[in-house]
C-alpha cells in the first residue's frame, strides 16, 4: 500500500463525516502491518462529549477486528494547514505504538510526516502505570 493511496483513504472516509456542529470534517486510514486497511471519520453528537474522533474510529475498528499493530496513520482534513491530531487520540495512538508514523494532511494537499512520539512526548504508558505500587 503505497502513502498516496492510503491518503486517498482518508479522504474518501472524510466525506463520510457526520459534522452538524463544528462543520470540522475529519478522516482516518489506519494501515495495519497484516496488510488491512482501516477508515473512520467523525462523528459528532449535540451532546459533544458523545462524539468521537477519525483516528479513534479507525482504531477501535481495527482492535474489534482483532488488529493490535499498526504501519502507519493518516489523517485528512479540509483546513489550509495540515491538523495534528486531539489529545486523546495521541494517548490511543499510544497505547498500540510509541513509534507509529502519521501522515497529516490539508485539503491543498500538503502534507506533513511525524511520529506519536513527536506528538506526544513522555508519554503516560501502560509500562508507567505498575511503577506506582513499587
């Protein structure tokens, strides 16, 4: 899967996105390292605590299908400069990846290559959470 198809991934499943409120549409394509290819977009709820973002969308996809490693994320929007991703999607980012490379980009197409390590930069990791007790 090359990164210009996986882009037109994402943004095939940014058109999908159910933005009533912010008018914010975003997409997701999550390449998994067993070749599969997972999309989301997001979906918001008047109740915006109840909404959900692409990235987390593609995610949890994959992990329902059984998929726990990941090759690479791209995320889609229509703004002028590429969108880096919410914090909460860095931290489930995370969880499957302290290495996963992301591909960010715009609606003019620019692109923008990082890491979850450049997002998120000491990281709260599950190796973390048993230090407490010791």
């Amino acid at each position: 899967m090359s990164k210009e198809e996986l882009i037109d991934k994402a943004i095939k499943a940014m058109k999908n996105a159910y933005a009533p409120y912010s008018k914010f549409r975003v997409g997701a394509a999550l390449l998994t390292k067993s070749g599969k290819i997972y999309t989301g977009c997001n979906v918001e709820n008047v109740s915006y605590g109840a909404s959900v973002c692409a990235e987390r969308v593609a995610i949890f996809k994959a992990v329902s299908d059984g998929e726990r490693n990941f090759e690479m994320l791209v995320v889609a929007t229509e703004t002028e400069e590429p969108t880096p991703l919410c914090g909460i999607c860095r931290q489930v980012v995370c969880e499957f990846s302290n290495d996963l490379p992301i591909l960010l980009v715009s609606k003019k197409g620019k692109i923008v290559e990082t890491n979850i390590k450049e997002l998120l930069p000491l990281a709260f990791t599950k190796d973390k959470l048993n230090k407490g007790g010791e």
